[in-house]
C-alpha cells in the first residue's frame, strides 16, 4: 500500500478532495447565504457571494424568527448555559478530584467508584429519570434545570485525579511543614500547576454545553430559555411565513464561531503547558 | 533550638506492618544525628514522626519541652528537605524561600532579610527570580536547603537529601550541610544510605535495623566496637569479616585467651588483616589469593582459607600486585579481633 505510483497518488487525491468538498460544501453554502436577501435565496441557492453581508451580520441581532425568541436572547442563553457548564463542571471536579486523591475518609474508595460507574451514564441513556428528578424539583424552563444535570462530570473528575496522583507526595508535605492548610495547599500550589488541565477542560466543556441540543429541547417550553442550538431548529421549521434563509444561515453561521474561537484562542496556552512541564 | 527526646516510639502500618518498634532515642539541643541502617528499616518512617507527616501508633515525641504527638507538622517548629527536594515548581526560587514564612504571617521586612540572608549563605543569589526547573540538581538542592534555613525552625530533618547528586557534588554539600549547621546550631536529624556521609557528618551515629536501633554511640565509636554483629557487617566498606570463632580455632591452631569460651562469632575489619607479621602477638592464616579489586590508594584483596566457607577481605594501601591463586599469609593481631556473642550476637566485652 505504500507503493509510489502515480496513478494511485492522483486517485487518493481525488477521493480526499471529494471528501472535503462533501464536508465543507454545507458549509461554504451557509457562508454565502449570508451574503445574499431572502429574496434571492427564496428562488435558489447561490454559489457566488453577494453584497447583503454586513446588512444581515447587523440585522440578525434584531432577527425574532416565529416560533423561536430573538436572536440574541438566544446567544446569551446558549452562551450562558455553556459557561455555567463549563465553570460548574470543573469546579466540581477539581474539588473532588481533591477530595479523592488527599484526604483519607470512610468510604472514599466507594466514592470514587460510584463517580466512576456515571461515565457510563451520560445524559442522553439516563434522561427519562432525570427529566422525571427535575420536573419534580420545579427546575423545568429553568437555568438550573437545563445545566445542573449536565455538570455532574466524572471525565473532568478522572482527569484530575490522574494529574493529581502524578504530582509526588512530597509536594502535599513540604506544604505542610511549610505551615499550609488543606485550602492554601490547594489554592497555592494545586491550582496553579492545574492550571494547563483546566485550560484544555474549558476548552472541551465550553463546546460540551454549547452544542447541546436534546436536553434543552426536553427541559424547555417557553420561549425565553430557548438556546441557539434548538432555536436554529424552530427557525427553519415556521410554517405560516417564507423562511427568512439570510438571517437563518447568518445565525448558524456565528453560532459556529464561539467553539473555533475559543480553540484558537485556547491553543497557544495548550501549547505552552505542553512545551513547559512544570513537575 | 531544641532537644528532641523519642520514647518507646512506635509505628504500625495499617495495623499490620510495625516499622517501628518501640524505640527510644534522645538528641541533644545543636545535635547532628544520622540514622544509618539498610533499607526499609524504617530510618524515613521514624523522620516523617518526627516531622508530624506520620501518625505515631504509641510512645511519645518531645521537641524541646513539647510534646507534640497531635501537633500539626507546622505546628511542630521543623524544617524538612526531601530526597527529590519537592520545590514548588511555579514558584520562583525566592517565592519558595518565601512561601512557609508567609504563612506564618512573618512580617515583610523579615521575610525579605532573611531571605536575602539565607540567598547569601548558600550563594544562590544569582537565581532567586528563576523557577526550579530552570536549575541544575546542586542549585535545587541549596534552594531546598534555603527553604529550610530561612525559618529558622527547631529542628532540621533531612531525609537522603543529596542522593540524587554525584559523588563529586555530593562530597562538596556534605561538607557545606556539616559547616552551616554547626554555625547555626540547629538541632538536626540526617537519614543516609551512605556510609561517608554517616561516618563524616555526625556528632551521634544511630545505627537502625529492622525497626530496632542497634546502637547509638559517636561514629568512631560505633566503628571501632560495633554492638553487634549487624553493626559489625553493616558499617565500614566493606563491613568486618565475620568467621565462627571454632573454625577459626581450629585453623589458627588455638585463640587467645582474650576470648573467651561465650564467643561464637569473631569479626576482623579488613585493615586489620595484615600481609606481614606485625611485633604484636597475632594470629597467622595460610589463605590463597582470589581476586584483587584496585581502587587507587588502597587494594581489596579477596582470598579464601581451607576450612572457611566464606572468603576473607583484607585491605591494604597502595596497589597490591598479586596473581590469582598466589599464596598469601594472613595476620591479625589478637587485639583486633571483636568478639560476638554465640547466641544474641552481640558483642562480648573486650
Ligand atoms: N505507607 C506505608 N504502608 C505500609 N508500610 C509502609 C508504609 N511506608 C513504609 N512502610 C514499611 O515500613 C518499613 C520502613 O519503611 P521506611 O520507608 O521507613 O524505610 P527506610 O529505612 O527509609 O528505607 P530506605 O532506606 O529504602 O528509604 C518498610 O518495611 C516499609 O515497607
Ligand atoms: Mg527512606
């Protein structure tokens, strides 16, 4: 298979190009949709960009499509859950993780199992019982109700507590000679040598709750909670009106970007606790 | 500055393991004290008590006047430097220097003259601002060595703490740790493997096996009259020659009367077997050569006696040139020759 003929060369080529062109296709269509008026794309999609960009980029924040609230209202309810996820989710493990690899208490060994077992366990096999739990705990159409069953993470918690066990004993005693409790200990020197996990966990849990789209959907009827993800949805679904396509694909397309810029920006830090191990 | 006094100190592992069993120990206030003893003999289990990182099972610690069992290790005034030196590694050297001071709220004025005092004794000046890792193993360990020195605690422990240099290094911080604790005067414990270290360092040597102290004495002391016949083998390198007193007789033709009929066990350092006769009443063994190991300034030259199992080490200064299967005589004189008791095996008063 590592021949060097030609003939081969150019076929792979073909059948790697057909699959971007496959993928990004979708893709660049949405992009020049953004250019043009629901005029023009009611009658067909263009494959060529128009002049309508900046007109669309600044109307679809007003943009209030049928059967979804604004456009904005929306971003900020997505970007809101995302970041609640984001920041409960480490927060929660990172203290656990804690909890797990330093104190010795009764039963620690079962907590770590029990935290195990709910890898196993993700939202979408176990959403009846817990649409059941926060129905019955009045957290439907709620902030709570559509991020606190998504923060229980046991990956993050596992994550942590593998770079926890690689830091030596020595560290948890020098600190503690050194006349630091468990908090400082924590905040003084876990934290900061935490500090690329938890860069690359924000990273990975930020898209985690941005692009969730079945919980919303089940835990919110009105409006007002509605998140990007579902709304794009509802969107293209009114019935009684002409999709507007230029604002639809406009809002799909900037709801793209929050997970490409959070990479980018992310990465050099990435990087850099890669390059400079600090153990 | 504080004597630390252990009595019937004991430690059981999950109530299983006992590392420690029993064990009394008093060091007096500027005391430097090494524990020495083979490993897994509980020499850092009996240091982390003392420092209050381990729980003890029963028996009691005392620093100064103190009693500190329940206390906190902080709490317990010491300062520890660790095998692989546990700098902070996002913390630059100064902040490390810094970080027990400000956390037992030293006033910033103090804080920045004592570490500006430690950074110009151990000459890391050069290197506050950098990280640890920016630093080459030597440098660590005074950082470590700083850390400890800057808050002017009770006590020092030290647990192998220059294991991870070279030998060269190594010499050089001995003797540095000796001077600067001896300028401070501070109360210090010092676990080693090595038997230089032990025997250069120490104003106390406590030689430890099995969780038990063999004995305790000053280091020339401990070498030159070995309690035991553990202590007899395990100090010196290499350690004395050991032979069963009867087959000894038998070869020799007769002991001394030195020794009497309790002996089970004679030790002989290797030194103190000699290829010439000495003007000294002695004892001579016909032996024939096995090996010659050169170091330079002195030879090991290994050699077997009919009638013993084990072979006998001699050392000897300068270079022993000498030829496998060569014959040599052996001579010991009858005041080198320690006696150990046949059953407790320890050593018979001479
Ligand atoms: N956490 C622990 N749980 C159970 N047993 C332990 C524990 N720590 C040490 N031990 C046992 O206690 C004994 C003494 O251990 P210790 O670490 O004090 O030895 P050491 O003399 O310092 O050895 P070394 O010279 O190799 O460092 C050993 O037999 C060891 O197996
Ligand atoms: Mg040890």
């Amino acid at each position: 298979m590592v021949e060097n003929r030609p003939f081969l060369g150019f076929l792979t080529h073909l059948v790697l190009i057909a699959g971007v062109i496959v993928v990004a296709f979708p893709v660049y269509v949405a992009i020049i949709a953004m250019t043009h008026t629901d005029v023009t794309l009611n009658s067909g999609a263009p494959l060529l960009p128009g002049a309508e960009l900046i007109s669309n980029l600044i109307a679809v924040w007003t943009f209030d499509p049928p059967g979804a609230p604004p456009f904005w209202l929306m971003v900020w309810n997505s970007t809101l859950m995302a970041l609640i996820i984001m920041v409960g989710k480490i927060a929660i493990s990172i203290i656990s993780a804690y909890a797990i690899v330093y104190f010795r208490f009764p039963f620690r060994t079962l907590a770590f199992w029990i935290i195990f077992i709910t890898l196993m366990l993700p939202v979408e096999v176990r959403i009846i019982p817990t649409y059941e739990v926060v129905a019955n705990l009045g957290m439907l159409n709620s902030y709570a109700g559509l991020t606190i069953p998504l923060i229980a993470s046991a990956t993050a918690t596992f994550l942590f507590r593998q770079f926890f066990m690689t830091i030596p004993d020595e560290m948890m005693e020098a600190a503690r000679v050194d006349g630091a409790g468990p908090l400082k200990f924590f905040r003084d020197i876990l934290l900061p040598l935490s500090r690329t996990n938890i860069a690359a966990l924000c990273i990975i849990l930020f898209i985690y709750g941005w692009v969730q789209y079945l919980w919303p959907l089940l835990v919110t009827t009105r409006e007002e909670h509605f998140t990007l993800m579902m709304g794009v949805r509802q969107m293209a679904g009114a019935q009684e009106v002409d999709p507007q396509w230029n604002l639809i694909m406009t809002a799909v397309v900037l709801a793209m970007l929050p997970p490409v810029l959070i990479v980018i920006a992310m990465q050099r830090l990435f990087v850099k606790g890669l390059v400079e191990t600090e153990k | 500055m504080a004597s630390i006094t252990l009595s019937a100190v004991k430690k059981t592992y999950q109530g299983q393991v006992t590392a420690i069993h029993g064990l009394d120990l008093s060091i007096a206030d500027g005391e430097l004290v090494v524990l020495v003893g083979p490993s897994g003999c509980g020499k850092s289990t009996l240091l982390r008590m003392i420092a209050g990182l381990e729980t003890i099972t029963s028996g009691e610690v005392r620093i100064g006047d103190t009693m500190v069992n329940r206390l906190e290790p902080a709490e317990r005034d010491i300062a520890m430097v660790f095998q692989n030196y546990a700098l902070y590694p996002h913390m630059s050297v100064r902040q490390n220097l810094e970080y027990g001071l400000k956390n037992r709220r030293t006033p910033r004025p103090e804080i920045d003259r004592r570490v500006t005092e430690a950074a110009r004794i151990l000459e890391i000046e050069p290197f506050l601002d950098r990280k640890p890792r920016q630093l080459s193993g030597g440098q660590r360990q005074r950082v470590a060595m700083g850390r400890a020195i800057v808050r002017q605690p009770k006590a020092f422990l030290f647990d192998e703490p220059l294991s991870n240099l070279d030998a060269k290094l190594r010499g050089q911080m001995r003797v540095e740790i000796r001077r600067l604790q001896r300028t401070l005067g501070t109360t210090s414990v010092y676990v080693t493997h090595d038997q230089l270290e032990a025997m250069t360092m120490a104003d106390k040597l406590v030689v430890m096996n099995g969780g038990r102290i063999e004995q305790v004495g000053r280091p020339l002391e401990v070498y030159s009259r070995p309690a035991s016949l553990f202590v007899a083998g395990f100090m010196g390198s290499p350690g004395m020659n050991l032979i069963p007193a009867p087959a000894l007789a038998g070869i020799a033709g007769g002991l001394p009367d030195s020794v009497g009929p309790a002996c089970g066990t004679i030790g002989i350092r290797p030194e103190d077997v000699a290829l010439t006769a000495p003007d000294r009443p002695h004892l001579r063994l016909d032996a024939v050569l096995d090996a010659v190991e050169l170091v330079g300034s002195e030879s090991l030259v290994y050699a077997h006696v009919a009638g013993l199992d084990s072979e006998v080490v001699l050392r000897t200064p300068g270079i022993h040139a000498g030829e496998p299967g060569q014959t040599l005589g052996l001579h010991i004189a009858h005041a080198d020759l320690h006696c150990f008791d046949a059953e407790s095996g320890r050593r018979l008063a001479s």
